[in-house]
C-alpha cells in the first residue's frame, strides 16, 4: 500500500525558509518520478516541483526557481521541498506526489497535504 507522509510546513515570514518532507513507503522509491503541487482555496492545483528517479532531473514551476529545490534521498524514500525566500503568494496545501516512471505528473498517490502559511 502506497504512503507518502508529509511534513514540515508551517508559518514563516516573507523572506523566511521552510523545508517540506514527503516520507514514501509501500513502493520501491528509487524507480518513480515524484512531484510536489500546491492548492490554494478557489485557485486549484499549481504544480510546483518534479524530480526524477534518479535525482538527475528537476523540474520547477518559473515564479520558483532558484528559490525552491527539491532534493531526494532514495536510501531514506524521502523527497524534501526547501523553499526559501518565501513570497506571500507560496502560501498554499503542498501535496506531495508520487508519479510514473516517465513523468511526475502522471500521479496514482498523492499525500494528505502540509500548509504553508507566509505572513509578517
């Protein structure tokens, strides 16, 4: 039975960091791609980041890149979300996701999500 666990989330200040994590279990981690996306209320899924199996490839939506890095630990079966010099419009539910072997976007599990909230 596939799980993905995350956590992390929480308040920070504009310009603050937090680390999100994605604890998977019930599959063999270092053959799936694996993604993170983020719902905020009346404005749907945004997906954010991907990673593929081997870590070799990343993915990130434009408005986060070179703020947001998303390194994997296949020994673990951890995924992490960093973000860094958070903006008042990260805040969102992240949702870690574990994808196909070809795409991260190509989801059968997602997390229960972890809230991010951005505020002085």
């Amino acid at each position: 039975q596939v799980q993905l666990v995350e956590s992390g989330g929480g308040l920070a200040q504009p310009g603050g960091s937090l680390t999100l994590t994605c604890a998977a279990s019930g599959f063999t981690f270092d053959m799936y791609q694996m993604g993170w996306a983020r719902q905020i209320p009346g404005k749907g899924l945004e997906w954010v980041s991907g990673i593929s199996h081997d870590g070799r490839e990343t993915w990130y939506l434009p408005s986060v890149k070179g703020r947001f890095t998303i390194p994997r630990d296949n020994f673990q079966n951890i995924v992490r979300l960093q973000l860094n010099d958070l903006k008042p419009e990260d805040a969102a539910l992240y949702h870690c996701a574990k994808g196909s072997r070809w795409s991260y976007r190509e989801v059968d599990s997602w997390g229960q999500g972890t809230q991010v909230t951005v505020s002085s």
